[in-house]
C-alpha cells in the first residue's frame, strides 16, 4: 500500500515538471543515446525523472545546484540501469556536486569502502553506503572519448552492492560467475601484459590500478565507446551486456 502511495505521489510529481526538449536534447546528448529506440528514449527520460525525484542534491562549497546540473547528473546515472532498474541504486540517497575539481575530505583507503581516484584525484567519488560526489565541470566536460564520470561512479555504487567495489557486481541468475571472472581475468592480464610492454590498451591505463577501476573504467567504454569495446573485448563487451542487459551498439535491450 505504501509502495503504491508513493508511486502515485512520484507520478503526480512527475506530471507537474515541466521540461523543454532543448533541456532533454542537451542531457540525453550521449553517443549510445543515439542508438536507442523511440520507446527506450521515453524511458529513459521517465526514469530520469524519478531518479532525480528519489535521489538529494547537496551543493558542495557553495555550487548552486541548478535544474540543469540535477537533469544531466540524472540522465547519465540513469543509463546504465534503463533495462536492470532503478532499485540498483535504493541503497544510496545522496549526490554532492562540486563547481569544479574538489580535495577529498579523507584519504584513500580501499579497504574501508572508499574509493577516490588519483589520475582524477579530484573529478568523482562513490562511498559505501555513502553519498556519489561530482565536479560539475568534469560531469558536463562528458561526452569527449571515453570518459564519464558519471557513470564511473554509479558502476563503482552497483559493484559495492555486492560488497567493497572489486570489480564484481551481483550477477544476474542467467549469468555464470565463472565465466565473469575468466573473461575479465584474461582481460586484466592481457592490458597489464601489453602495459609491461608498452603496447596499446584499449581502455585508460586508470582501469588498470585495481579491478573495482577496470569494471567502471570498462562501463564508461561500454556505454561511451562501444564499437571500440567490442571491437577489442568482444567477450568482455558480452559480459557487461549480460550484466547491464543492454546492447549500446545496437540501441535494444538483452535479457
Ligand atoms: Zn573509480
């Protein structure tokens, strides 16, 4: 009963926000976005909306926390749950957004559910059972290469549900844990073999530091690069559409 009572309310909420399409254009302008059918497109906005209506914003250092910067952060941190759902993401309430890069308040320390970056020391942060930290700058510079911030940080929030972030989320019942480990194992050590020997890897060498930044390093190729993802892991590319149940190259959903 509660449950139906705060969908209605969410519902009513929703009716009453009154968006442009300039507004949506501009938070939905992803290279996999465009790949999405009509049908998913409406989805996706739907679900954006309630991620925005569900989630709070706080301003860090002053950030005035605008429609926009609550759209955008929405849109991206919805994508990779439009097929998996929004109830990923229960456990976690929380976004601070920082106007531009921002000096953590703690140290780093994996062990104890942080997980904070030192290439982009400074751009995002997801804590267990804590708050998903931005910088606004590096969540509108997405959209160039590879990078997302954005979706970084909630692939770190989705991989803690299974515990610390160590590169393996929950898995579906229709996925083999066996052959997740395989696959991301023989990447892991074919990158850091090609990295010995300055070769050429495919993802930033960031994913390379520990396997909780190779499984969100690869969802942001996932949704953002794709082509070059499964042009270079097909199998790994396999996995996170096991995973994610979506196929950004092809714009559908896979169950
Ligand atoms: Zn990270």
């Amino acid at each position: 009963m509660l449950k139906r009572w705060s969908e209605w309310r969410e519902n009513r909420q929703i009716a009453r926000i009154h968006l442009s399409e300039q507004q949506w254009q501009q938070a939905m302008a992803y290279p996999s976005a465009a790949q999405l059918a009509p049908a998913l497109t409406q989805r996706w906005r739907d679900m954006t909306l309630r991620f925005l209506l569900r989630k709070n914003f706080y301003s860090g250092a002053g950030f005035v926390i605008s429609d926009e910067v609550r759209l955008r952060i929405s849109a991206q941190a919805t994508l990779p749950v439009l097929a998996i759902g929004l109830h990923w993401y229960d456990d976690w309430d929380s976004i601070v957004v920082y106007e531009t890069a921002f000096i953590p308040p703690f140290a780093q320390r994996d062990e104890s559910g942080l997980v904070s970056h030192s290439r982009r020391v400074l751009s995002g942060e997801a804590w267990l059972r804590g708050p998903v930290i931005f910088s606004w700058e590096d969540v509108i510079g997405a959209g160039h290469g590879a990078h997302n911030v954005v979706i970084h940080e909630v692939a770190h929030k989705l991989d803690m549900r299974s515990g610390a972030a160590n590169g393996a989320p929950p898995f579906h019942h229709t996925m083999s844990p066996a052959r997740w480990h395989e696959v991301m194992t023989e990447a892991w050590d074919w990158a850091h073999q090609a990295q010995r020997n300055g070769r050429p890897v495919p993802i930033d060498s960031y994913g390379l530091e520990q396997p909780g930044e190779f499984f969100s390093v690869l969802s942001e190729h996932f949704f953002m690069q794709p082509e070059s993802l499964f042009e270079h892991w097909p199998q790994v590319y396999e996995q996170l559409m096991l995973f994610y149940q979506q196929d950004p190259l092809r714009g559908c959903f896979v169950s």
